[in-house]
C-alpha cells in the first residue's frame, strides 16, 4: 500500500496550466522563460512564441502564481490563458497597434529619405537649418515608431539578458548617433576645408 499510494498520489497532484505571455518578441525570449520556468521543481514547461503561451505540467503544491511571477522575473508578463474565443480579438488589438506605428514610420521616414539624399547628393540645395530638419523628420521614427524594440530591449537590460530586440535597438541609436555626428560635426569640418 505505501509504495502504491505515493505514485497515485503524485500522478493526481500534478496539473497542466496554460499561461498567456505578452511582449515575447523572438524565440529567444521563449527559450529564457521557459528556462526559467523549468528551474522550479517538478514543473515540466514549453512556451510558445508564435501563440504566446506556455504548457506547463506542475504539481498542486506550485501555486499558478508562482509560475506567474517566475516569467515576470524574466521580463515578461503572464496570466491564465484566455478561452480560444478571446485570443483573436487580443491579436487584432496588437496588429493595429504595429500598423500606427507602422504608417507614422512610412509617413516621416519617405521624406526623410528623399531629402536627405536630395541635400547630399546637391550641397548647393542645403538650407540654414537642414540639419535641424532632418533629425526632426527622424525623431518620430527612430524614437516613437521603434519604441517596442527600445522598451523590449531596456526590459530585457534590466534582467541581464539580450535579444533581437536589442539587436535592433542598439542599431537605431547606432545609425541616428552616427547620423547626428556626420551632419553637425563631419559636414561641418568638410565644408571648412573646402572653402580653405
């Protein structure tokens, strides 16, 4: 009897739970939290990205919110999966949230582009203040129209972790930084020595 009952017992005590995850942005992030969510005892877990759940097989005595704060400690947030019929809704709400994000990109980054080439191309074209202009019409963009990539990437900091995200973001900044250099400082010094 005592060998018989410890087994029911933990094939009764153990449970699946579905979680639904918010902000994985790549696979990567999956892997971390279903890492981390492997790490407490007896839970057996598989996230997701591409549904943004994870299956986790855990006993009675690992409480839903433990699993919970688990994937918070890894940057993400969490909660019980909804019925199918809500997920749906859930991801038209994401997609129009990209498409605004999306049409102000296109919407500053199409002039942008033109004239940025139209006063590298043509110097004579340059006005007082083009400099000005430009970083103006790549604000938006780089700043607003990017910011999930920047906010994954800072979260992702703050845990000690790095994805694509961060792949993206650090190129961002990179290529504005190099931007601003080349046309307040480089350009500058160019047309110095050309007028010497």
């Amino acid at each position: 009897m005592s060998s018989a009952s410890p087994a029911s017992e933990t094939s009764a005590d153990v449970r699946e739970i579905e979680l639904s995850v918010q902000g994985m942005t790549c696979a990567a992030c999956a892997a971390r939290i279903e890492k981390k969510l492997n790490k407490i005892d007896h839970v057996a877990a598989t996230v997701n990205y591409a549904t943004a759940q994870a299956s986790i097989t855990a006993p009675a005595g690992v409480s839903v919110q433990a699993l919970i704060g688990a994937v918070e400690e890894t940057g993400y947030a969490a909660g019980l999966a909804p019925g199918a019929e809500a997920g749906p809704g859930a991801d038209d709400c994401q997609a129009g949230y990209l498409r605004r994000r999306l049409i102000v990109a296109v919407a500053f980054f199409v002039p942008l582009s033109d004239l940025s080439v139209l006063l590298s191309l043509f110097p004579p074209y340059r006005f007082p203040g083009w400099q000005w202009v430009l970083a103006g019409l790549a604000l938006p963009v780089a700043a607003w129209a990017a910011w999930p990539f920047h906010r994954s990437a800072l979260k992702n900091a703050r845990h000690g972790s790095c994805s694509m995200d961060t792949l993206v973001s650090l190129g961002i900044v990179a290529a504005c930084g190099w931007s601003a250099y080349a046309m307040f400082f480089l350009d500058r010094g160019r047309q110095r020595g050309s007028a010497l």
